[in-house]
C-alpha cells in the first residue's frame, strides 16, 4: 500500500471538473484508490465521494492506493494534482 500527502495548489480546489478529471485517473487503475481530507475518507473512483470531500485550495488530501499497480496510480493522480488538473492557475 502507497500512501501520499498532495496539496491542492489550484485555484478552485477539487471542483466538478477537478474531481471528475481525478476520477477518471484513479478509475483507469485496478489498485483500490481512497482519498481523505480532514475527517472523511472516500474511494477515489466515486465521483459524488470526491466531490463530498469539498476540498479548497490550500488543503491537505491523504492519497492511499493499493493494489497491483499502485505505484502507477500513485504518480499518476499526484501529477494531475501537481499539474493542477490541467487548469494552469
């Protein structure tokens, strides 16, 4: 199991189209993918459960991922994040 700590540096937080671009990522992998902010943990590959996380800007999420490719699925959502889902702000 892979645990990691992102940051959310992009301006809107994980918004509809943030969260629906993590769930695709995270859906794309057979790893189980759950992310946690603050006191709710959710699977990653739910979009109402990331959406429920209501994560702003600034926030700290726990990523964990398990499974047989978890260290693809591990870099490939914490790029998306770093990469600040693509937005560029």
């Amino acid at each position: 199991m892979k645990e990691i700590e992102l940051e959310l540096i992009n301006r809107l937080g994980l918004h509809a189209r943030a969260a629906s671009k993590l769930v695709q990522s995270a859906s794309s992998f057979d790893s189980q993918v759950w992310l946690s902010h603050q006191d709710k943990r959710v699977n990653a590959k739910s979009i109402m459960g990331v959406l429920l996380l209501a994560a702003p800007c600034g926030s700290r999420l726990t990523l964990e991922v398990d499974g047989p490719d978890e260290d693809a699925a591990a870099e490939a959502i914490a790029g998306l994040v770093a990469d600040r889902f693509g937005e560029g702000e």
